[in-house]
C-alpha cells in the first residue's frame, strides 16, 4: 500500500463567494497560497453542479450536468502535486429537493449558493500524481 | 474568498445516547463544553430522520421526514458562533435498506440507533454568522 | 454522552494497491501498524462494492452486492479495539454512471479501483468495543 506519513499544519475555514465557481475557486485557492498538500471536506449549497463518472474499462469520463439547486450533502478531497503545481482532487454528493443523492467527481462548473470548507494543510514529504496507464488517470505513485 | 486561520485542538470521540436526539445533543454537548469553533464527522444509524431542503429562489425550507431506519451513511459539519451562542451546522447522508440514499441539511427529531462522531476542536478567531440578505441564510461573514 | 478526548497524531496519506479487496487492505494496514485509534477519510473508485444495511428490530445485517464500476463519492469510519485487536469500521457512499448513490457499512470483496484515503492517528485513552444487547452491535462503552 501506498503509504505517506504527514503532520498537521493549519487549517482554513472558507468560504467561497456566493456565484463563484466551486472547484476553479479551491483551485486558485491553493495555488495563490502554496498550498500543496492538504485534505478537505465541506458542506453548503450549489445552484447547479457539473459532476463526472470514471468509465473504467473505456478509460474516460461521462459528463453528468445538474441543472438544479442542490444542497451539497457533503464534499471531500484532497491536494497534491502533478506537474509540480498543487491539484485539487474533490468528490461530492449533492441532494435534491426530494433527498435524493447524486455523486461523483467535482467538475468545474459547479456554482456556489454557499459553501463551508475546512481545509487542512499537511506537512510531509511531496505527494506527486503521474499518469498511471492501468487506470488512465494521475494517480499518486 | 472567506478565509479564516485556525490550528486544531483536543479531538471529542463522541457517541450519543441511543434514542436521543441527534442534533439536539450535539448541540446540548457544544454549548455545555463551550466549544465555539469545530469540526465533525460521523458515521452510524438512526431510527428516524428529519432532513431539510432549502429553496434558493424561495428562501424557504422543505422538511422531509423519513420514518424508517436508516444508516447514516456519512454525517459531517461545523460549529461556529450565531449571536454569541455556539451553533451546530450539519449534513447527512443517510441510506435505506436497497441502499438508496437520502440527503440534506440535519434537522431536529433524528433519533440515534447508534453514531460515532468525531468533533475536532479547532482554535482561532471567531467564525461568526449573521443574516445574509442574498440568500436568506445566516453565514458566515 | 460517550466522550472520550484525545490528541491528532501523525496522518498517513494512503491508496491502496489495484484489484485489492479494500476493508481488508484497511483493517490489516492498522494491525501491522499498530494503530488502535484514528478517523479516516477517502475518495475513489471501485470495480465493485459489498455494502451492509443493519435491520435495527431484527438485528441481522442484509447484504448488498453492487457488481459493477462504482465512484466512492465518499468513506469515513475509524479504528478503536475489539478484543484488544483495531477494528476499522467504514461507511461508504458509491455513485454509478447517473450519479445514483448506494450507501451503507463498507464489506470485504469491495475492489479498489483507485482510493485516495487520509487516515488521522488519534492519542488517547482506549476506545474499546463490545456486544450491546440493545442493538445487537458491538459498540464503544
């Protein structure tokens, strides 16, 4: 197993601006602050989502486009680096005015209502994704 | 963005009482430990649930009850100050007996079978909400 | 309210290796570890899934196999001891191809796709489990 041990360091509480784009603002987040390696997790609200689903043996991705207010159930992810620039890797599950679910991978898109992040950076070495042929996607290594 | 800086404090492993009210509880439990800017995250079962749904053009709350047993498929959240009093915010993810998901904002009267929480301390400024007019919710500021 | 307080230690970044079988990858990395406390977080994929629903008055767990490519929109869960051995105990929620989501008490014969996964080491006092009869579920006491 993959294994990488890691400290701590602070943690940010945020907000993304109401109409802003979700994962393009957590993007620019961590890359305007340094941040390379953190986890996240929050819980809101978005006017509409754009999320994806793997394709596993295909090797690509399926676009699912949520025109609709949902409540973000919850949202959780990670940072780490590929091509030596942070990266933003989120998952979400949103819920509809009936409570049904919705999930995948955070696609950019996604529209803020309100959101409420913490986000906790991590000391440790580098965590590095490279393309990974077996699966077809950047993964750690 | 919002962005507050916090450092993380002593961790409550926590698991409320059978057949008490979740919410109710850790609400109970933040205010009588004055915790006044935290972290949680939960996983377990309820015997019933209440969960919410907020109409963004509306800014008005849709209530679904689901009366059955459920798992808590994931519960996560935060606590910050609404006019001086620690306030629990939070989300769950809960699914039925095929799986089948239901999601949404926590709400009184989702009474506990069993839930193990962790609820991270954090230590900084005040995070505070107050009423925004945009979305008719009270945010952080 | 049960509530034990306890200190963040180191956090191990893990993925687990292609095809393995992901609860036992888990439970057997915290028994060579010898990590008896922590909280965990992850994201991912699956080929396939093996997920619980308890039955709350029968006390009998119903078994769901979801044999196809799944996303792990989201898992959490912890390790505290059972008969002085760490136990992981794992929620999960999986999306299909329409973002569906399946959730449930993660089993073994769920097969990593690819699982990017935080795992917070916690110092403190023993958290240990054992059968309650009122639920039929071995708890922390």
């Amino acid at each position: 197993m993959f294994d990488v041990q890691a400290s701590i360091g602070p943690v940010h509480i945020l907000k993304p601006e109401y109409g802003s784009d979700l994962l393009k603002e957590l993007q620019n987040y961590v890359r305007t602050n340094g941040i390379n390696l953190a986890w996240l997790s929050g819980v809101g609200a978005v006017s509409r989502a754009n999320i994806r689903y793997y394709e596993q043996p295909e090797q690509k991705w399926i676009d699912l486009a949520l025109d609709q207010n949902l409540e973000v159930a919850g949202m959780w992810g990670n940072v780490s680096l590929l091509n030596g620039e942070p990266i933003v890797h989120v998952h979400i599950v949103l819920a509809d005015s009936e409570g049904h679910c919705y999930g995948g991978h955070l696609a950019d898109g996604t529209l803020v209502f309100n959101l409420e992040i913490m986000l906790t950076t991590l000391t440790g070495p580098n965590v590095i994704r490279k393309m990974d042929p077996q699966t077809g996607l950047t993964l750690w290594y």
